[in-house]
C-alpha cells in the first residue's frame, strides 16, 4: 500500500483504488511467442501498484516512487505514439490503446509503486501496463455507474458500485491492448506473454499459452509442495529489450518461416524440417524455436502426468533437464545468452541444481534455477561466489512463487 501513501503525499486525498498486477517468471518456452508458438509463464509475488483516482480535466498525472523526479502530465486528447518517452510512455501508451479500441479513458492521477527490479527480465514493463490497464478501465466503469446515479432516484449502496463497477474489458483483450502500448507507443516489438502472464494466472499454476489460438490453460506447479525450490537470479546485466537485439531476432524469425514458406515457425513439428535453410544462422533461430516449442509441451506433460505416475522428484529432475536444454539452445542457436546468465547456470548446476536457463528477451536480467528444497542455500552460495571471482556486482536472488493474477486491492471509492 505504499502507492496509496505516495498517492496522499503527492497529491493529497485519497485514491479511488489500489491496483496491483505481478511480474512474471517463464518456466519454459522463449522467443517462441512472437513466433505463434508456446510459452508457459506464471505471475510472481513481486508487483507493480497504481494507486489512482479520476480527475475533471482530460489529463493523466503520474508519479513514480522509482522515478522521484517531478510528476508527468500527459493531455488525452490528441495524445499519439512519440509524445511520450521515458517510463511514463508505458502507461500513456494503455491510455492511447485503450482509447484505440474504443474504450472510454477518463483523466486520472496515478502515483506508482514498484517491487519488481526494472531490467531484470521480470516485465516490469508490463506490469506497469497491466495495473494502468485496470487502473482506468475500472475508474472509466466508475464514472458511468455515478453517471447512471444521477439519472435514477437509487442510493450508492442500492447501485452496489463497487460490483457494478467492476472490470468489463474481457481480460485476454486487456492484455491485447497493453501489447499494442508496448509494440505501437512504445515501440517495443515484444510478443504478448508477459501481459498474459500478468492477468491471466493463477496461484499455484503455471500458464500454458498457445499464442496462435491464444487458448490458455492452468497448468498445476507448485515446486514448493514438492520439496522444490525455484530461485530467480537477477545477474545485474541490465536488459533492455528496445536495444534492437530483440527486435533482429524476430526478423530473423519471421525471414526463415518466409524461406520456409510457412506462416510462423509455429508450423515446424520436427527440428529436422529447419534442415531446409541453406543459411546457418536462420537454422539455428529456426532450431531453438521448434525445440523451444517442444520442451514447453514436455513439461506441461510431466507436470500433468497423474500423481504415482513419477515421483515428484522425478518430475523437478526432468524439468531441470529441459531447463538446461533450453538454456543450451538460447546460448547456442539463438544466441541471445550473456557472460552472467552463462556462468550462474553453471554454478547452480555444479552446486546440485536439477537445472537452470536464462529467461526472458536476453542479453540481461535473470536466470530461473531449480533445485533441491535442500540445495537452495549451497546452490545461492556457488552463484554469489562465481561472480566475486569474475568481480561482478554481486547477485541478487528472489524466491520464484506462482502468485494471483493482477487485481484490485482496495474497494472502489
Ligand atoms: C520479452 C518479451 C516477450 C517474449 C520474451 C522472450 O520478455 O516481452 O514477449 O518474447 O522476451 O521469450
């Protein structure tokens, strides 16, 4: 609730509501959504807060604790794609795209929280679109109900505003409208797991994502309850998806399904199919996602075998395998990996993790290790001491929980 004590100190009163929509950790299945395939993502405890309250005049305020300096003003009216930079583009950018698709903005103050490391691969990015989403699109409901109000003789309570208030904008289209901010305002090309991760997981549960069909389903894991622990390593290499990398892979991408003459690399069943491109580097792009694709499907098998099947340490053996195997073909064939996220996989392996792999867009930001409940202690100790050995700042780690979805936090006011 520190949004809403951020809310009172910068512009006094208090705020209609507190919002909170989560980072997200992926457990398998990398650079394969912007390529129609699958992803497997669940939200972390970790979150960004928007304490927000709507204002008369057609404007946002926003402030960030993150970012003290003097609060943004961003006019609705007119507002377009390059106005605004900065953080504050992200949640102008949700303004823009939920006007886009008709949904009415109202002015609003927002004062944001955060405790989500920025440029650690955990989307801060889009759980601050995600909590700006919910923010408006639930003050805009808000209004209407008051509007309604005062045509009728009913009281407040009889209306029950604060249900009938509720979000109406269908949660996969929020996380739709949230990508466009990022790809169309702010010019960021990235795929729409992260905002589904955001809003569409539950708690104890992974989210399988097919982002041809964008059909989801609720994958059951909870590593702790097996005696496993799943540790975030944020290796301090700053990531930064906007720095072009990002966007040549997918052009890479979307030049081999070309040569391929098929619509994605979704399409590719087998690795052996990528033998078909002459050019080596688009093989290898073309190799990780199919086998990417793959290893998003194994895990959702073993973690969906029926219980006696495998014992449960079997499963987290399995999974870390394939966490290795990823973390091989994003280091080799997609070469997105970095000297940290590199040696922290091979310091959790050696200290007795199941495995570990880089996550995210690459490049920076963190690495997901699995382990033995038991091993988690020996498994931080080898990472912290790799890095001292090389002189990197020192790593940071966050316990991995499959959390809530973003939601309100408060009653509406
Ligand atoms: C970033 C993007 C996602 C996804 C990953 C890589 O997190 O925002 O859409 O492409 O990189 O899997």
């Amino acid at each position: 609730m520190r949004a809403a004590e951020l809310f009172r100190a910068r512009f006094g009163g208090t705020p209609d509501g507190v919002w909170l929509a989560p980072g997200r950790a992926n457990l398998m299945g990398e650079h394969t959504d912007y390529n129609d395939g699958y992803v497997l993502p669940f939200a972390l405890g970790q979150a960004v807060t928007a304490a927000a309250a709507r204002r008369a005049e057609r404007q946002l305020t926003l402030c960030s604790r993150q970012e003290p300096a003097a609060a943004v003003q961003i006019a609705l009216d007119g507002l377009a794609p390059g106005q605004v930079t900065g953080w504050a583009a992200y949640p102008a950018g949700v303004a823009w795209a939920l006007e886009a698709a008709g949904y009415p903005v109202p002015g609003a103050c927002i004062a944001i929280d955060s405790d989500l490391p920025a440029g650690a691969g955990l989307s801060s990015s889009a759980a601050l679109e995600c909590a700006t989403a919910l923010a408006l699109t639930e003050l805009a409901q808000t209004e209407l109900a008051l509007t309604e109000l005062a045509q009728t003789e009913l009281t407040l309570t009889e209306l029950a505003l604060p249900q009938s208030a509720g979000l109406t904008v269908p949660r996969r289209e929020l996380a739709a409208i949230a990508r466009r901010a990022e790809n169309e305002f702010v010019g960021v090309p990235s795929g729409i797991m992260d905002q589904s991760a955001s809003l569409l997981s539950q708690a104890g549960h992974a989210l399988l994502l097919d982002c041809r069909s964008l059909d989801t389903s609720q994958v059951p894991f909870a590593p702790a309850a097996a005696g496993a622990s799943l540790l975030l390593i944020n290796t301090r290499a700053k990531h930064d998806l906007s720095d072009g990398e990002y966007g040549q892979r997918r052009a890479e991408c979307e030049e081999a399904a070309r040569r391929l003459g098929i619509p994605s690399l979704r399409s590719l069943t087998t690795p052996a199919e990528v033998d078909r491109l002459a050019d080596p580097v688009l093989r290898r792009r073309a190799r990780h996602v199919v086998t990417d694709n793959q290893r998003v499907l194994d895990v959702v098998a073993l973690l969906s075998a029926p219980a006696g099947q495998h014992g449960p340490v079997d499963v987290y053996r399995d999974i870390g395998r394939l966490l290795t195997e990823s973390h091989a073909s994003l280091r080799d064939d997609f070469e997105v990996s970095w000297p940290e996220a590199d040696a922290t996989v091979e310091a959790a392996l050696a200290a007795g993790a199941f495995g570990a792999r880089m996550m995210g867009g690459g490049f920076g930001g963190s690495v997901l290790a699995l382990m033995p409940a038991a091993s988690a202690g020996r498994v931080r100790h080898a990472v912290t001491a790799a890095f001292a050995r090389r002189a990197w700042t020192a790593p940071e780690f966050l316990d991995a929980v499959p959390s809530q979805s973003a939601r309100r936090l408060t009653s509406l006011v």
